[in-house]
C-alpha cells in the first residue's frame, strides 16, 4: 500500500514539474528573459525571429524591444522591417494599413539605409494589392501610382525602380480603363460631350493605353455625331493610318467617305450662293 502511495505522488511531481516548465515557457515575456537575451540586440532579434512563426504578437513585442532598446543597431533595423513584412503578408487590408505605417516609420528613421528603396516599393504594394477592378472606385489604384513614382523618382538606379515600373504601367492602364469605360458608356448613351471630355483626357493622360483605336473612333464619332465634322476628321484619319488592323477601320472609312460628301455639298452650296449673288 505504501509503495503504490509513493508511486502516486513520484508521478503527481512529474505531471507538476511538467506543467509548470510548459507554463513557463507558455508565459514567456520581456520579463522573464535571461539578462543575457535582454541585453543582447542579436539574442532579442532572433528570439522575435523564432517566435513569430508561432505567436506572431509576441515575436512583434520581441522585435519591438530590440529598436527601443537598440535604435542604431543593425538588428533594429532588421527588425523594424521583419515587423513590417509580418503585416504585409497576412494581406487583409487593416494588417496593409499596418504594413505601410511600418515601412513609412523605416523611411523616417534610417533614411540612409540601402533598405529604402525596398520599403518605398513595399508601400506602394500595400496599395496595390487593394486596388479594385476598372469600374469601381479606382483611389487604391491612385495611391499606389503615387507611391511607385516615388521609387523610381527618388531611387532610378535600383533594382526595385524596374520592378515599380512595371506596376505603374500597370495603374495607368487600370486608370484609362476605367475612364474609358465611363466615356464609352456616355457614347453608347448619346452623350457625345460627356464622352469626348472623358475619352480626351486619356490620350494626353495614358498615351500608351491599349485600347487607343477604339478610344479615336468613340471621340471622332461622338463629334460625327455631334456634326462636328470638322473636329471628327482628324480622330478619324489617325485611326486608319496608325491602326490598320483595328475592327473599327471600315466604320471609320465610311465616316471619312460621309465627310468628304458633306464637304462636297457644302462646296456646291457655297458656288450656287456665289452665282446667284452674280446675277
């Protein structure tokens, strides 16, 4: 009796010594640190690194004690970027929000940092990955144009002004195709001067959007239309000798062959004016 007494409790202490090191190690904070992490920018740094992959808020709480305990450190800067990449890979918008404040703060704080360029593009990847379709509120779109010229306008040479380049022919393509939409559906309405003063704007705006050839004949015909036979001419010729191949070509040539007509007439009109005046 007394053995299977002693059996039980030798078996009680180890559950207990068990739980209490798994608690401790559960508990783990800034206050429980050995002095040898705490004051050690690396051994903080690390400790940030390792738990992030398991508890993502204390991994932050670690790598935040090691900037304001060592703001000049090569680890805080590490630091304050691997905080920022935290956020930016969740992608839900409120951990962008977060991402972007990060890598701003990063910009103020080591603005000599080779890092810079990086946390700039990373700003504007915060924006774009929000952005919405053509069709619907394009300011995500805006923001993330803004914040990849800033890459290449400030940082030219760096690898990260390449990649920005790309997203920002991008956004202006998003752009023009959302003004296009507006300005196509004025013209298919009958709204010939709403049309024109949207689809105007995108030629000087984004002259390399994709859809030009239908962009000049929607301009051209809404001035056709309008009996601006004058301002239409040029849209119209444009779209013949630039884009031999578009589907609007033959519309386009039967609207030159209509003004050359009217022109005629007009001519005509203008001579029997001419001789009737004479007798």
């Amino acid at each position: 009796m007394k053995k299977r007494i002693t059996l039980v409790i030798v078996l009680l202490l180890v559950v207990l010594s068990f739980t209490s090191t798994s608690c401790r190690k559960k508990g783990l904070s800034l206050e429980t640190l050995p002095e040898e992490t705490v004051s050690s920018d690396e051994a903080l740094f690390k400790l940030g690194e390792e738990y992030l992959k398991k508890d993502t808020e204390k991994g932050v709480l670690f790598l935040r004690q090691v900037i304001d305990s060592f703001p000049k450190s090569f680890y805080a800067q590490r630091a304050k970027i691997l905080i920022a990449d935290t956020y930016f890979k969740k992608g839900d918008e409120a951990n962008l929000i977060l991402a972007a404040a990060e890598y701003r703060e990063f910009i103020s704080l080591y603005p000599t940092s080779p890092s810079v360029p990086y946390c700039q593009y990373q700003i504007g990847l915060t924006y774009y990955k929000n952005a919405l379709k053509p069709g619907r509120d394009q300011t995500k779109t805006i923001q993330a144009l803004q914040e990849f010229r800033k890459v290449v306008a400030n940082y030219p040479n760096n690898e990260y002004a390449r990649q920005a380049e790309e997203k920002i022919k991008d956004c202006e393509q998003r752009l023009a195709e959302h003004e296009f939409g507006i300005g196509e559906f004025y013209y298919k309405s009958r709204a010939y001067k709403a049309a024109i003063g949207r689809l105007q704007d995108i030629i000087t705006k984004y002259p390399d959007f994709k859809k030009m050839d239908a962009l000049y004949f929607y301009i051209a015909d809404s001035y056709f239309n309008s009996r601006n036979y004058e301002a239409a001419f040029p849209y119209f010729t444009k779209l013949v000798s630039d884009y031999a191949n578009s589907k609007f070509v033959k519309e386009a040539q039967k609207r030159l062959m209509a003004i050359e007509e009217i022109n005629k007439n007009k001519d005509r009109e203008k001579d029997k004016k001419k001789d009737n005046e004479k007798k």
